[in-house]
C-alpha cells in the first residue's frame, strides 16, 4: 500500500522541526538551513527520518515527540539505517533505489543511502592514466571536450569529502543537532560554550565544551542527561570529562579565544592532534605495507630490494569511488611512489610504484582490507575483481 496523504502531512511536519533545530544549531550561518549545502540538507535529512520513524512507532505526533527519543536512535548509524529499512516498507514506502521518485520519505532515504563521485570535474581517473601509458590518447580527448559533471552534485561541501553515504558520514553530526535542541530545552550547555569547573580535580580551570555525555536507557529507548561534559580546558592539555553538576556556563570568552597567559593562546594549536608516527625509512614503510595487504607476494624480491634502498616515498591518489546502496563497498587506491632522492627540491628519480587498494564496507569500517600491486595495470584488474567496475 502506497504512502496516504496523512503520511505526506506527518513527513511535512517531522521535516520542518528538522528544519528548525538544524537552523539553530547551525546559526553560524545565519539560522537558516543553507539548500544548497550538503552538510546542511544531510543533518536535516537524518533528524526528520528519525522524528518521522519515532511517529510510525510510537504514534506520537510529530510536535510532541521528545529529543531524547530521536537521540537514542542517532547512536549509531548502522542501528538507524536497520530500523529504518524496516519500518518504512511497511507503511508504504518503496526504498528501492531503482523506484520512481514522487515519495519524499523514499526520496530522502535515496539521497542519505547514496554514494557520491568524489573527483574533481574533469579529472582522470587510474583507468585513464592506464590508458595514456598504452599510447591511447582518448582520456585526454574526452576531458578537452566533454563537460564535466559536478562534484556533490553542485552542493557545497565541509563534512568529509568521499564517496561515502551521508547517513554514514553525518549521524553523529545529527545528533549533534539533537543535543543542541535538546540542551536549549534543559538549559544545558552547547558545543563550544565556554565553562567553569566548579568541583574535582579540574576546579577553577575553564575551557570550551567539547561535547556531550548523555546515560542511555536501552529499555525506555531514550536518552537521560546530560550526564556530564567533554571539556577542552585552556591549561590541560588533554580533553577532560567532568560530571555535568561540576561545570557551569561563564562568559568571559567565546570561542575560540583563549586566555594569553595559557598554552592554548596560540589559534593554531586549538584543533591540533598528534598524527600517527610515519616510518622512518622506504624499507620500513614496505614492511608496514606489505604487512596489511593480502597480497604482499605481488611484490617481488628484486623490487623489495630496490624499494628498501630508495631515499624516500610519497603516496597520492590514484582512484577513490563506491559502489551504491544495496552492495556498500568503498574502494581507495594509492600509488606509493619510491624516489632515490632525499630532497623534494632535487631531480626526481622514481625507483618504483607500489599500488594499494583498501576496501572498506562502512565509512568506520575498523577491517578495511588492503591488497597491493606492482603496476597500475595489475591493479585495474584487482579493482575489477573486487568491485565489479565496468
């Protein structure tokens, strides 16, 4: 049985609370949803499925149904996705994403579950290059002639930047949203609030909220809290958790300001975190390589020798793309590029390329799985393998 009008009403109305609490989470650009921005319209799409799903559960109305509800279900993407993908077929709605449009709940749950080209307009991709090597001169033709199509399908964009879904990527910014509506309605503090410590181990100190920590009722199917904060304090130099009746809201700053006589003055620093140690050298970098990849006997002796012996390596971007909803498979290729030369400003002298597929199932996917192969046409044909590409 299709969606009834009373349905499109319902979806109209858990649409416009969406709109409204994204507005005012985002009222750094003016209290409004921005159409036209990917980050925008992916939030608002989340929170107004969540709200619309609550309804077909709960039978509550849309107006009456409490944040901490639409909370509990913004956990975890995964989670959300799953009870979405059953309750809304049986009211109706036909996800399928080979169904004609029409059904805006349907329609929004295409665009969350989509994926997205990531490249440039215009640029060429692994197979291209490929082609180029063989002499074809056809990718070079094609991208003089044709007109590229647009990247997030002419959105801006500033939450992530791959092709993965935007139910993936902005769940937890949803429920971000959804903390700030709900911190209005309970008086509680906000992302970047400024904050005391009135108590503990931190009091006096102040900082900026981080974010949120709220007790989870799986029984209820609801939120309690907030139970405390993640504070970035001005003198401390890692995150601290302090219970929510231990901080209170000052306003001596606002963000990002910090106090002169702290180690946090200095702007740069604010969103500074340590990355991961590099390898120190090319043969320490293929030992790390070849460890991850399923497929470290693709490269041979003589070529691990002569990588062991470059100077240095730098890695780019050979191919990066997914495959749509209902087969998630995101697919990442890098081409490690080992030099015999120690200074980017000298000649460059490459002395081989490694490729490195990494395939992963979900934007957190904590098992990506790597393979790796020694030329480009080797590693056409894994990606061919892997993910059925035409």
């Amino acid at each position: 049985m299709p969606p009834t009008s009373r349905q499109g009403e319902i979806w109209d109305a858990a649409r416009r609370r969406a709109t409204d609490a994204t507005a005012a989470s985002r009222s750094t650009v003016g209290e409004r949803v921005d159409e036209n921005c990917w980050d925008d319209v992916a939030m608002r799409g989340i929170v107004a499925m969540a709200l619309y799903a609550v309804h077909l559960r709960d039978g509550a109305a849309v107006e009456e149904i409490r944040w901490q509800d639409v909370l509990w279900l913004l956990q975890d993407d995964r989670a959300l996705q799953a009870f979405l993908a059953e309750i809304l077929p049986r009211h109706g709605h036909d996800l399928s994403h080979t169904a004609a449009g029409g059904d805006p709940v349907a329609d929004c749950w295409r665009w969350l579950t989509r994926t997205w080209d990531p490249n440039l307009p215009g640029e060429l991709g692994l197979r291209d290059t490929v082609a180029l090597l063989a002499g074809d001169t056809a990718p070079a033709e094609r991208l003089n002639t044709e007109r590229p199509k647009r990247r997030w399908d002419g959105m801006n964009r500033g939450i992530g930047g791959g092709p993965d879904p935007a139910i993936e990527i902005c769940t937890r910014w949803a429920a971000g949203v959804v903390e700030d509506a709900l911190a209005a309605d309970c008086s509680g503090l906000h992302r970047h609030d400024r904050a005391e410590v009135t108590a503990g181990e931190f009091t006096g100190h102040r900082g900026y909220v981080r974010s949120t920590t709220w007790d989870v009722d799986d029984a209820d199917r609801s939120i309690d809290g907030p139970a405390g904060y993640i504070l970035d304090l001005d003198n401390v130099a890692e995150d601290q958790y302090v219970p929510a009746e231990h901080v209170r809201a000052t306003e001596d700053l606002a963000w990002p300001e910090r106090p002169a006589d702290t180690p946090k003055a200095d702007r740069a620093r604010l969103s500074h975190r340590p990355s991961p140690e590099a390898p120190e050298s090319c043969a320490d970098h293929l030992d790390q390589l070849l460890a991850r990849a399923t497929t470290p006997l693709a490269v041979a002796d003589d070529l691990r020798d002569a990588i062991a012996g470059a100077a240095r390596w730098s890695s780019t971007r050979a191919e990066w793309g997914a495959s749509p909803h209902p087969r998630r498979l995101t697919w990442h290729v890098v081409c490690h590029t080992y030099l015999a030369t120690s200074w980017p400003t000298l000649p460059q002298h490459p002395v081989a390329d490694l490729y490195e597929l990494i395939l992963t199932r979900h934007a957190d996917d904590p098992t990506p799985v790597h393979h790796v192969a020694s030329t480009a046409a080797d590693m056409l044909l894994l990606l061919d393998e892997h993910t059925d590409a035409p």
